[in-house]
C-alpha cells in the first residue's frame, strides 16, 4: 500500500472493494509515533476519502486519493 511521512505521522493510502458492488473506494489512515517499531500506533482509523468517489479497479482508486 502507498504510504507517506510527514513530519512522524505515517499516511497510508489503500482502496477498499465497496460491498455488492464491483466498485472500489478510495481510502485513507493516518499513523502516529510509537515506542515499538514493531507496530503503528493508529491515530485515525481507514475511512473513505470521498462517498461520491468510486472507480471500476483498485489501482485508479489508491490515486485518486492524493
């Protein structure tokens, strides 16, 4: 998945298949500093980018998001 850093926050970006559909959704988290480098401390859980945003393929979907 596409992720970026700003500053110590980890931005990731990914594409969710959108249910009884053939659709996919653009979707966004946000990452937070951890003691662990094991593990991401999640400030802000995957949500959808846009409600009236779809694409037909997980690829255009991840792009869209930026």
């Amino acid at each position: 998945m596409p992720y970026e850093t700003v500053n110590e926050y980890e931005i990731e970006y990914s594409s969710a298949r959108l249910p009884e559909s053939e659709h996919w959704a653009a979707m966004v988290a946000i990452y937070g500093p951890s003691p662990s480098p094991m593990h991401r401390n999640c400030i802000f859980p995957p949500q959808r980018v846009s409600i009236d945003t779809v694409a037909r393929y997980s690829d255009p979907a991840d792009r869209s998001v930026r």
